[in-house]
C-alpha cells in the first residue's frame, strides 16, 4: 500500500511539474534589446519618475527660451554685442542644434538639421526661430518619453570613443542649453529689456 500510495505522490509530482514547465526562451530572447525594442515598450507605459522629471524640466526650458526669442525685437536677432560673438539669432540656433546634436544618438535617431544649415538667414526670423528652436526640444521630450529607464542607463560611444551613458549625454544636452540661454541675457540687457522672470 506504501510502494502505491508513493508511487502516486510521484506520478503526480511529475504531472505538476510537466504542466508547469516551459522551455528555456531561446538566446536571442534573454540577450540584450535593442533601442527600438526598448522604445517601442517605454512608449506604451507611462514615464517612470526620473523620466518624468526630465520631460518636466525639459518642458520647462523649452517655455522659458521661446519666452526669450519672443521678448527680442526681430530687427535686433542679428545683434551681436561684440564683433567676435554670435548674433542673438546665431546663439539660439546654435543651441537648438545642440539638442537635437547631443542627444540623437542617445535615442537612437539622426538629427534633422546640421549646424551649417540652420545658420542660413531663413531661419533668422520670429516665426522661423521659434519654430526650430521648439522642434529642438521636443526631439528631446519625445526622445524621453520613448526610451526606456533600462536603456537610458545603458552606455553609449561617443566619436572620440569614450564611453559615457545614455543619461550623462542627454544632461550635457541640458546643461549646454542653459549655458546659451543665459548668454542672451546680455544681448537683451545691452537692448534695454529685462529677461524673461526665471520660472521657479
């Protein structure tokens, strides 16, 4: 009776274990994600906190240097306060290049423009400035809103081979825009115009 009653124990032990079983995800399921795999899932979930962060501050500053374009007298975008410095308008292109030039590798893009392109006078009026320093910004937000917390963390080469992650890059992005954005204080100041009041 023992020998049966065992027997049985065993024979459904292996009845469990044969419905519970599934085989082992094949190596190209367990091995790393690409960008693309990884946005395309950050993209259906809502933004992890620290995304949701950055995507504020990134509004944010987005706001607060379209105020700047918009406080500045069209006929003043080509003012430089030295000869050696940028314009007004040269500034602020230079820093929507630059997000969309710091961070399009990060999310895995191309950039839409390059710098010897937005430099022409096209983009050096109200409507045409704001528009491409806006598209800037967005690129970034966009960027952040699709990549995932995973991925932002993971490394990335920079064409000087260093390696550096995904985070730090698009940080460097941000500092450099706040760096430019306050230069134009100055150009507005030398124009008799109070900046834009910080928005904190």
């Amino acid at each position: 009776m023992k020998t049966k009653t065992r027997s049985l124990r065993l024979l459904i032990t292996a009845l469990m274990l044969v419905a519970i079983w599934r085989p082992w995800p094949a190596r190209s399921e367990t091995g790393a994600r690409s960008l693309a795999d990884l946005q395309t899932a950050a993209a259906k979930e809502k933004p992890s906190q620290r995304r949701a962060v950055m995507i504020a501050e990134w509004t944010r500053a987005r706001d607060w240097t379209l105020q700047y374009i918009a406080k500045m007298p069209e006929e003043h975008f080509g003012f430089k306060p030295v000869p050696e410095v940028r314009s007004f308008a040269e500034q602020t292109l230079h820093l929507a290049f630059w997000n969309f030039g710091f961070t399009a590798k990060a999310f895995g893009l191309t950039s839409p423009y390059n710098e010897e392109e937005l430099m022409k006078g096209e983009f050096k009026t109200k409507a045409r400035l704001s528009k491409v320093v806006s598209e800037s910004y967005d690129f970034v937000i966009n960027g952040l809103k699709a990549i995932s917390d995973e991925q932002l963390d993971a490394q990335m080469t920079l064409r000087n081979g260093a390696k550096i992650s995904r985070l730090e890059r698009i940080n460097d992005a941000y500092e450099h825009q706040t760096h430019h954005r306050g230069q134009t204080v100055i150009y507005l100041r030398l124009k008799g115009l109070a900046p834009p009041v910080e928005p904190f």
